[in-house]
C-alpha cells in the first residue's frame, strides 16, 4: 500500500484512480453510512471537488484505490464554513493559513489485507498521508467536520482530536467538528510499518515509518 497525493495540474494523469475514488466514496457515504449525499453513475462528488483541492490516496499492490481524502486551505472556501457552520463554537472557521481542511475521510475496510490490528492499516496509512502532505506543504494544524464514530477511531489511533464546538445531529449521524495537529510526532504516532509515499519534502524525499 503506497500514498499517493493528486493536485489539481495532475488530475488527468490520475484520472482512473480519481474515477476509483469517487464510486469508493460512493459505497462508504451513499450505501453503507446512508448520509444524504449526491451521487450519480460516476460516484459521489460535491461543489468542494470543483474547487481544485488535493486527494490524498492510499492505493494497493494491485492498484486499487483503498482509502482517500480531500484537502483544501481553510483560508478558502470550506465545507466547515460553508456547510457545516453550526458545528463550530463561534458559527466560523477564521482559519489562519497555516490550517487546511480535510473531508471526505473513507478506506476499504473490507479488505482482508491490512487488519489485525486495532485499526485497520489503510486506516493508518491514510492518517499518516494526510499528516505528511500537510507538513510538506506548510500546514501545521488539520481541521475536520466528522461523526462521533471516526472521533473515537482518531483516539484510539493516538491522534486525538479537540473539538471546535459541541455535537450536533445532522441527517442519521452526530456531527462534530475538531482540529488535529500536523506534526512530526503524530506522524510518528499513527505511522503503521512499511509506511510509503510519494510526498517530497523540500528535496529530502517522502518520509518513512520507522519499523
């Protein structure tokens, strides 16, 4: 399993792994978590993926994508600000720039490969992209609007999240929203072994776990 990150000037070139990202979130948000969300023959999108973010994805040793995640600066427009404003204390993000958003968090946990932990691998790894590109584009700090399930995931993960304001019911799940930090030592911290990725910093080339 390997993270890969698509910005906006490499999406045609990953436009099959694009195109696997969007029915997986298809099948987690859609089919298995029934949130009301859009979804047609291509999968399930939103406005924020017309705003040119970056995907990170976790794809398998047979090219499968397995887990994903869209980043965009919280300086920006924001599902938080724009979407989800009541999951937040102050009714907005007043983001500084050094803090990007990441939503539409789904992995493969079906995949038999991968388990036997107390969370699953893709899990993990897709924690530890996200953490990753965060530090090699300048961000120190992620900020999430999330459900109290993957809340408790992120606990036991070792990357606890603090929350931006109270739970909120929204559709068949309770929202809520937080902040993570984005910094070596959760790195380290949610990094399972054999961790890889194709994020460059400054240079010095991905980071790797230390197992």
């Amino acid at each position: 399993m390997q993270i890969l990150s698509v910005s906006a000037n490499h999406y045609a070139s990953n436009r099959n792994y694009l195109n696997q990202m969007h029915r997986l979130r298809a099948a987690v948000f859609g089919d298995r978590l029934e949130w009301d969300v859009t979804i047609t023959e291509q999968g399930e999108r939103d406005q924020y993926d017309d705003l040119l973010p970056t995907y990170i994805l976790a794809i398998s040793t047979d090219q499968k994508v397995v887990g994903c995640a869209r980043l965009l600066p919280a300086s920006g427009p924001t599902m938080l600000d724009r979407t989800f404003p009541q999951l937040l204390e102050r009714g907005s993000l007043d983001a500084h720039v050094a803090v990007v958003e990441s939503s539409r968090f789904c992995v493969d946990t079906s995949l038999a490969a991968g388990r036997g932990g107390s969370l699953h691998q893709a899990t993990l790894t897709m924690f530890a992209g996200i953490i990753e590109w965060s530090m090699a584009n300048g961000y120190s700090e992620i900020v999430t609007a999330t459900d109290l399930r993957f809340e408790r995931i992120l606990k036991r993960a070792g990357w606890p999240m603090s929350r931006l304001g109270d739970p909120v019911a929204i559709g068949n799940t309770t929202a809520v929203a937080g902040s993570l930090p984005a910094d070596r030592a959760s790195f380290d911290t949610v990094c399972p072994p054999g961790y890889r990725s194709t994020i460059e910093h400054d240079g010095a080339g991905p980071l790797r776990s230390a197992a």
